[in-house]
C-alpha cells in the first residue's frame, strides 16, 4: 500500500459495484440466499462488505452474497471496507473470507439457542423466526441439551461429528453407548 492510500470504511452507492472478475462462488444456494435476503431486510447488514476501487467503481472482494441480497433487497448504499487500489491480496480475500474460519460448533449452536430462547422469553418457533431455522432444526439442536453427557463430551472433543452423535444419543443403555463411542 502506499502513503497517501489507506483503508477505510465507507457507504458505497450499490450502483457502484461491480461483481467480482474472479468470483469464488460459481454457484449460490437460493434457499441460502433468501435466508441472507431475509436477515438483512430483519436486521440489516451486520458485517461490510470488502471492496477495490476499480475503473467506474468499486470491485467487490468480500461479501459477494451481501452485495447480491443488497442489490435486490433495493438497497441504495451498504457500508464497505475499501481497500487501496493496488491492493496486493484482492484475489486472496475472497479465499479467506470463506475458507480462513470456524463454524459455529454444535454444542456452543445449542447452548446460545438455549440462552436466546430463556433470555428473550420466546416460544421455539418464534426462536426459530428469529433465527431463519425451521421449527424442527431448533427443536433438534436445543434437543443436545438432554443428551446423555458421554455422548455431549465425545461431541465436544470431536470424537466423533454432530450426526454420529445425534444417533448415539438416542441409545439408551449406558454401556452399549459406552462400547460404541470407544471405537
């Protein structure tokens, strides 16, 4: 970056950017893509969108997907970091962006569902409202709660993955549970 460029956040005209020369994602789920459309019309736009000035605007680096549920929520600006024009690791942001993190486990999932739905006084449904899930997934994950606590504990110490743990839970004797979570 030189001197006289620097970073900065700003609210960029949605007709100013330009879909990525390189996009990472060919393809985009469009249950997924409502659901983004959705939650940004309910709660706005939570994280800014990344973007390179480029001739006749600005090229989107990061947040491909917030753009998009931007543009056809009719959005007239949305708040972007803009990185300098020679900025050197464009092409790499849209990587990290998607690669370079950590989903949500599903214990710390049912945890903060739980907290959600005793500290807002909401019904599962209006839970799930809430969050763009069905009825039956928050049903499901707030279900790990009573799970039997080897199985909990294995799922914590990725022994094994959220839906071998979901069947091992519905096991009900102890030592059988036991013998299966030892292999």
């Amino acid at each position: 970056m030189s001197e006289n460029e620097s970073v900065r956040l700003v609210e960029v005209r949605v007709d100013q950017l330009i879909e990525p020369v390189t996009p990472i994602r060919l393809r985009m789920d469009d249950e997924k893509m409502d659901e983004l459309r959705q939650s940004m019309a309910k709660i706005g736009l939570i994280e800014p969108i990344v973007v390179c000035a480029r001739e006749g605007g600005y090229e989107v680096l990061a947040g491909h997907r917030r753009f998009l549920a931007a543009r056809a929520l009719g959005w007239e600006k949305i708040r972007a970091i803009v990185m300098p024009k020679l900025y050197e690791y464009g092409e790499v942001v849209k990587l990290h962006e998607n690669l370079i993190r950590e989903d949500v486990h599903p214990i710390d999932e049912c945890e903060f569902l739980h907290y959600l739905k005793e500290t807002m006084y909401l019904t599962v449904e209006e839970l799930a409202a809430l969050v763009f899930k069905s009825g039956s997934y928050v049903y499901e994950k707030l279900s790990m709660r009573e799970w039997p606590q080897d199985v909990r504990e294995a799922l914590v110490d990725d022994v094994i993955v959220y839906s071998t743990a979901r069947e091992f839970a519905r096991i009900d004797d102890a030592i059988v549970r036991r013998e299966y979570l030892r292999f």
